[in-house]
C-alpha cells in the first residue's frame, strides 16, 4: 500500500532559504565576507588565481566568493581565513550594524530587500594599493608621517 504524497507549501521560499534577497540578489553578508576576502587577498599581493591554488579552486569560484555571488560555506571560510592568515571573524569585521538584518534567519520575516550592500572605501583599488604600499615601507617612522601627512591633508586641515 502506497502513501498519499502530501505537498506543503514552504514557509520560506527557495530564494529565502538560499540566503538571497526576495530580488535574487546576493545576501549582503555575502557580499561583505567576499569583500573581505578580495581586501585581504589584494594586501597579500595574491591573484585570485594563486589563492584559488592554494584553496584548491579555480579563480571563477574565487571571484564569485569576492562578489558574494556564491555562498563560502564554513569549511571553506575556516580554509580562506588559515591561506590568508587572519581569524574567521576577520571576514565580518566592520561589517555595518544595519547589515546584520540581512541574515537568513531574519530575512524569512521581512518582505522588503534589506538596505544593498555598497561598496566600502576599504574595498576600493585605490585604498587597496595605498594601504599596500604604506605597509611596503619598512621605517616605523617614516610610516608615522605618512599617516600625519594623510590626516593633514584630510577634510579637517582644509577647513582651516
């Protein structure tokens, strides 16, 4: 005897459980932690394609992690944080308060997109290649007057 096949509607949707946006965007976070990624990766002076080496990867799947289109699961994030040499809370470090919403667990409630992910300034090429070359300059000192220099030259200093 055969049993009814009883069909339940889900009360998540499949984008929802997916931990996409109700869009099909990918998830904030995600795209945070592969930011997160992709700054580490950059300060190290790795390609994407040395990375995806050391990870066992291609480089495609290193830039879908950095874009946050594919997911980096824990195994891999445990990987990711031991080739790049920093902690696994690393890749959520100023993540954005307001971006915390974007969890899974509480995008099933919510019926609007969660605020989209914008690009933080420590994402961009330019800050990426200052900060590389600020820590290529081996005198202590010297760095210390970079950095006062930088803050001069800042908004502050423009006001006066």
């Amino acid at each position: 005897m055969t049993q009814p096949v009883h069909k339940t509607t889900p009360s998540v949707s499949r984008r929802a459980s997916r931990g996409r946006t109700p869009s099909g965007r990918p998830n904030p976070i995600d795209e945070h932690v592969g930011s997160r990624v992709r700054l580490r990766r950059t300060l190290l002076g790795l390609s994407q394609e040395s990375l995806g080496e050391a990870l066992g990867l291609t480089f495609q799947q290193v830039q879908k992690y950095e874009r946050g289109a594919n997911r980096i699961g824990a195994s891999r994030l445990f990987d990711l944080s031991r080739v790049l040499d920093v902690p696994v809370t690393y890749f959520f470090d100023e993540m954005p308060a307001e971006m915390h919403a974007a969890s899974p667990r509480h995008m099933v409630r919510a019926t609007e997109d969660p605020p989209e992910f914008e690009d933080s300034l420590m994402a961009q090429r330019e800050t990426l290649e200052l900060v590389r070359a600020y820590f290529r300059i081996t005198d202590a000192e010297v760095r210390r007057r970079v950095q006062e220099l930088a803050k001069a030259l800042g908004p502050a200093a423009a006001a006066e």
